[in-house]
C-alpha cells in the first residue's frame, strides 16, 4: 500500500445547506444547436438519480445527483468548497433527517455547490434549507516518494480504497472508466485552483461522445484527462494527467457537459489510467 501523510490532517467541521433550485427571470437554456428549452438543473434533493447511475441518459442540465448544499455567506461557502473531499462525511444536524449519515461526491463550481449522497429513506425526510455538517478532510493529501503527484479534494479512506499501485516503471496505476483527451475539455478551464469545483467534458461532438464512451458515464465514474494539468488550475500541457470524478449532468450549453472534480494530477505522465469498467466511488464507498 502507498503511504502517505494522513495522520497529520487536519479534520475540521464545515457546514451549509440544502439550496433549492433556482431560475431567472426567463426559464429557457439556449443548446448548443439553437433550441431552447426548459429543463430541470442544479440544486435541490435530486431523488431518483444517485452515484451509479447514468449522468447523460437524462432530460435535464447541469443536473446535481443527491443533494446539493450551499452556504449563503460567500466566505464560508469558499471554506465549505474547498475544504469539502468527496468521500468526506456528512451529517443532517436539523430537520426531520437528523442523524442522518452521508458523504461527499463531488464539488461545482459556478453554482459553487457541494453534492451529497445519502441513502434513498433518508432523502425523502429532507428538506430546502436542513442543514449539513461535513467532517473536512482530505487537502494536503501527500503521497511518500511522489511529492510531484498532487491529491486534492479526496478524503484519505477513499484514497486507499481505490487500490492505487506504484508500478515498476515508478508509475501511479489509478482505476478509470475511460480517457478523455484534452481537446474536449470546456467549461471550467483556465480556473485559478483546481481545489474547488470542477470542469466540463464538452458533448457537442456526437462521435467524440461515442470513441471516448462519454455516452456511458455514470455519476461517480473515475476518468483520466490526458494531457490535463490541474496542479496549479486547469490548463493544457502536453504529458500532463489528471485522475477525477463525474459530478453532475450532460448539458445541453456549447462548452459544457458531465462535470469533473479533479482528484489527482501530475505535470508528467506519471499517472496512468487502468481501464476498469466499475471504477465509481459508488462501489468503493459500498453503496452500489
């Protein structure tokens, strides 16, 4: 097993709550072919799509799974986004759901959200406004004799979960449904920090979709983005790689698509990708 600094990590409360959808003053999305349409997107307790299941064979936008939560002052939401890891837990402390027990899937930005999954009985006694602790933990996340490797946003358990080897070659073999090249890579690049929300696959390219099995994804899927530096923010670099999670939705915008929340990232090509069709933290967290 790789080791790592875990035992010197901070875990510290943050907290928000459950965000309710919401529209402008007009309802209409404009996609990428000209249409416009009316469709339901971000926020809310989404309660028939969960981790495991199809994020792109659905009628909707930007569609967060489970629960999405917010903190309505922005310094403390900036904490509760950046702090949060997927995998971290999570704890209704109001409302009929109290007690209940969950974990991070993810974060998104823009909306600047941070998804939650929670068992099925326990969604359905929640409501707009419960509010959420997470036990924090995860940033700073370092991996002995891989100080170039950067870990960002993964709680430390999922990380040794995930059955990441060091191959011969001095290689970090990481579980992944798919790669994706950096050319399909949208919304969200360019960002300052890649400890904070996420960035799109873009889906305009029906072919593209297909070749790379985009088609088949599932919220909580682990892909590889090649030639994709998130050390220091999103950007292009050539040998680059970066391990992350689905978090939300296809959409139907130019740009944009399933989202990514970057887990692990190096400059070179240290990082590869073994194809594993059931490489989703539903499985490695026990609930699919």
């Amino acid at each position: 097993m790789l080791k790592t600094n875990r035992n010197k990590l901070v875990i510290q409360s943050v907290q928000g709550k459950i965000h309710s959808p919401a529209m402008g003053p007009s309802p209409y999305r404009i996609s990428h072919e000209g249409k416009p349409m009316i469709l339901h997107g971000v926020g809310g307790i989404t309660y028939n799509f969960q981790i495991g299941d199809s994020c792109m064979d659905l009628v909707g936008d930007h569609v967060e799974p489970g629960v999405s939560m917010r903190n309505e002052d922005k310094m403390e939401n900036q904490a509760l986004m950046v702090l949060s890891c997927v995998g971290n837990e999570a704890r209704v402390v109001s409302g009929d759901a109290k007690g209940a027990k969950g974990f991070v899937t993810g974060t998104h930005g823009g909306i600047e959200h941070v998804l939650v999954y929670f068992p099925q009985e326990d969604l359905e006694k929640m409501a707009i406004n419960d509010t959420i602790l997470i036990k924090a933990n995860g940033q700073g996340l370092k991996i002995e004799g891989h100080e170039d490797v950067l870990v960002m946003n993964l709680d430390p358990n999922l990380f040794e979960k995930l059955g990441i080897k060091e191959n011969e070659n001095g290689e970090l073999e990481v579980p992944v449904v798919t790669e994706i090249p950096a050319h399909l890579m949208g919304s969200g690049i360019g960002s300052s920090t890649s400890l904070s929300g996420d960035y799109d696959i873009t889906t305009g390219d029906e072919e593209a979709v297909k070749e790379y099995g985009i088609d088949k994804l599932k919220f909580g899927d682990l892909v590889l983005l090649k030639d994709c530096d998130n050390t220091y923010g999103r950007q292009y670099l050539k040998g680059s790689a970066t391990v992350g999670v689905i978090v939300h939705s296809n959409c139907i915008l130019a740009g944009h698509g399933p989202g990514v929340t970057g887990l692990i990232s190096c400059k070179t090509s240290k990082i590869k990708g073994i194809k594993t069709e059931d490489a989703n933290i539903a499985k490695y967290l026990g609930v699919k």
